[in-house]
C-alpha cells in the first residue's frame, strides 16, 4: 500500500469535460500526484477528480456518521426516549 498524499486544495483546476475526454491519462497521474481536478460543464463544477485513498477516507467517515445517527436512534428507542419511528421521520425529526 502506498503512503497517502497529502492533498492541495489550492492547486485545485478546472477542466471542461469536453477537454477532460482528451486528457484522461494525464489528469489522472495528475490526481495521483495529489492534485484535485475538478470537470466543468457550462461554467459550473460537476464532478471532481481527486486521489483514491481521499475518496476512500471520504467514504469512511461518511459510513461512520450514518453508524453514529443508527446507534444514537437505537439508544434512544431502548432508553424509551422514542417511540419507533421510521428513519425518514428520525432523520427529519433530528435534523
């Protein structure tokens, strides 16, 4: 396994996705290098590129929120704080 790349935000471009489609292999060793590539389309970003390992820490913590959110609603359903609810209406109760 690789040591993680510390990211460089303030580096970060902007690509048309029209020029991305040309320049696939050197965005990529570029994302790989660390640097975020971010794909516009008239003007507005709508994707980013960004290195494997960033993503993958971005997944992390976002399952370990919702494991967080599904434990608290546990906690409270067996402290009888809460009736049992759905989790639609749990997320939009806490929110």
């Amino acid at each position: 396994m690789t040591e993680p790349v510390e990211p460089d935000l303030s580096g970060a471009r902007e690509v048309s996705v029209t020029e991305a489609r040309g320049n696939l292999a050197e965005l990529i060793d570029a994302v790989r290098d660390g640097e975020f590539v971010y794909l516009v389309r008239h003007g507005e970003r709508v994707a980013a590129l960004m290195p494997a390992d960033v993503a993958e820490n971005y997944e992390r913590m976002e399952d370990d929120y919702w494991a967080r959110r599904a434990d608290d609603a546990r906690a409270a359903i067996a402290a009888g704080d809460e009736d049992t609810i759905s989790w639609q209406q749990y997320l939009a109760d806490s929110a």
